[in-house]
C-alpha cells in the first residue's frame, strides 16, 4: 500500500503556508510607540511651518500697504504744502480755513498757528491771506490764533496779513478776522454775528410727566451745573449769563482793537446780527471787495501763490477712525453742552 501522503505536498505539513495564511498572520501589526510619536512630530512640523508662511505672508503684506501709505500720504503733502524750508521766490503766501473754528479741523490752533509761523519766516512770501468760510466756534481757539497774529505782525512788519472772506465769517470767524490788517468780503458774504451764545436742552419737564427719577449724586453743590436732566436754578443762570457776558467783552475787545478807528458802531453792532459783505463796508467790519487772486495780483503785487496750510495727511484721518477717537468723542460729546461758542 503506497503512502500518499507522503508523496502529496499538499498533504504535507507546511509551516511557512501555515504561518502565512492564518489569522494571526492576517491581522495588522500595530506600530510601536516610537513610530507614532516620529510621524505625530512631522505632522505638527509640518502645520506649524505652514502657519509660519502665511504668519509672515501676512507680516510682509502689511508692511507693504503701510510704505505705499506713507509714500502717498508725503506725495499728496508735498503737492499741498507750499515751503518746506526752502525759499520759493517773491509770492504770496495763503492759508486757509474751512469750516467750524474748533480743537480739530483746518480752524483749529494747532493747525493755523504752525502754518503762520511758516508763511511769515518763508523770506520769499511777502504778504500773508487768511482765506476763511467759517460760522464761528471756539472763542479758546480763536483767541489763541489771534493771539499768534498779533505777535507775528509785530515780528515782521513789512509783512502785511490780510484776510479774504469766502461765503461767511461770522462769529468765531470774525474774532480772528478782526487781527488782520484788512479784511476783504465780497458783496453777498455773511459778516458779524459779533455774540457768543451756550445752548442745551432740558428734559425735566419730560421727566416729570413720564415718571422718570433723576439720580445725581455729586461732591460739591454745583458739580451738576447744566445738567439737561435737572432744573436751571436762578443762581446758574446768572452765572452762566456773567460768564457769556466776559466772553462776549473781550470779544468786543478785540473787535475794537482791530478795526481802530474804521469802525462804525451802533447799538445794533455787538447784538449778535450779521450783515452782507456790502453792508460790513459801510460798517467799517470790512474795508473792500475782494478775491484772494484779486489780492495777490492788485494789493500785495505777487500773483504767485503759495499755499501754506497745514493739510491732514492721510495716515492721520486713517488712525482718526480708530482706537482713542472713540472714547475722546464721547467725552467732547459731554463738555459740549456746557462749553460757550462764539456762533
């Protein structure tokens, strides 16, 4: 009897077959701990380069908007601003100011004053033009730029400082007007308004009917002086009318000292009215009519104008948006309703 079994490979015992196709054979190895923390790293590697890129993608972006900013924000400068310590010839030298006179703006101090320093230290300007079209503001402000005036008119004598009215000089506006050597309206220009006033409301009376309670608590008795939501005692009244009437004063002042012995007064002048730019002639409010090429080209001889003012470059109206111009708008917002304009 053969032995088939024998003679069979396939009957015969095969440990490496057996080896392969079992099921412990089958099943996957599972990695060792030091193969899953090498493949961890790499991956992690791999996403913190990736943020590095676009970290300093972003970084070099940056970079790039704030140089082409600057860049443009000097071009437009040096096309707005006429000297920069450079003399530019016999000309006349212009500033203007458009708008409210208060702390920001063209009709600010810390705007004007700068650029009168520079038009009358340029050796090239020979006369300085105020061009103004503004309803009044600050009397601090105004009288800080008129102040300035004064002092760079006895600083340099043989430079005459005229001002030409543009739609309106009223108030405020009439305040620094009246520190120049001549004024020049035309014949439909608003001129005067020589008052001061200081406006709020008063919702008590609202209060009262709704039911609404105000509670202010204050240190010191007049610590909610012009309070809206309080009644105006008799006693604040008068001293907020005192105080309006010293302002008022020294506007008139400064009026009487300007305009000397041209002026016509009359009952009517220092009330608060304003009149036509032909009628502020008559007045002695102003001296003539007048444009500010008209001036250059016919009074002060030089038709070269140079325009001197201190223009907001673009960098600064950017950071104005943001971050401390929101908390300094609510507190201007709160001095507001108790600060006198001369408006």
């Amino acid at each position: 009897m053969s032995d088939n079994t024998s003679e069979n490979p396939e009957n015969q015992p095969n440990g490496a077959e057996k080896s392969v196709n079992s099921p412990a054979a089958s099943a996957p190895v599972a990695a060792a701990p030091w193969e899953r923390e090498v493949l961890e790293k790499l991956v992690f590697a791999a996403l913190n380069e990736q943020k590095a890129a676009r970290r300093w993608g972003i970084f070099f972006k940056a970079i790039t908007v704030v140089l082409v900013v600057v860049a443009l924000s000097a071009y437009l400068d040096l096309g707005w601003t006429g000297s920069d310590g450079e003399a530019l010839g016999r000309h006349t030298a212009l500033i203007e100011i458009e708008g409210a006179i208060e702390s920001e703006g063209s009709g600010s101090a810390a705007v004007v004053i700068p650029a009168l320093n520079k038009a009358f230290s340029d050796s090239g300007s020979v006369a300085v033009v105020m061009h103004i079209n503004s309803p009044g503001g600050s009397p601090v402000q105004a009288g800080m730029i008129v102040d300035e005036m004064h002092r760079l008119r006895k600083g340099y004598p043989g430079k005459p400082l005229y001002v030409v009215v543009d739609e309106i000089c009223a108030s405020g506006c009439y305040y620094i007007a009246a520190g120049a050597d001549r004024i020049y309206v035309n014949k439909a220009s608003i001129v005067g308004s020589i008052g001061v006033l200081m406006d709020g409301f008063g919702f008590s009376g609202i209060m009262d009917k709704v039911g609404v309670e105000r509670r202010l608590l204050t240190a010191g008795e007049n610590k909610g002086f012009m309070d809206p939501f309080s009644p105006l005692s008799d006693k604040h009244k008068q001293y907020a009318q005192s105080m309006l009437n010293e302002i008022h004063q020294q506007f008139i002042q400064v009026v009487r000292e300007g305009r000397g012995k041209r002026l016509k007064e009359s009952p009517e002048m220092f009330s608060g009215l304003f009149w036509t730019g032909a009628k502020s002639i008559d007045m002695g409010l102003a001296d003539a009519f007048g444009t500010v090429d008209s001036v250059a080209r016919d009074v002060i001889k030089a038709e070269d104008i140079i325009d001197y003012t201190q223009h907001e470059g673009l960098p600064e109206r950017v950071l104005k948006k943001f971050g401390a111009a929101l908390g300094a708008g609510a507190m201007k917002a709160s001095l507001e309703r108790v600060q006198p304009a001369l408006r």
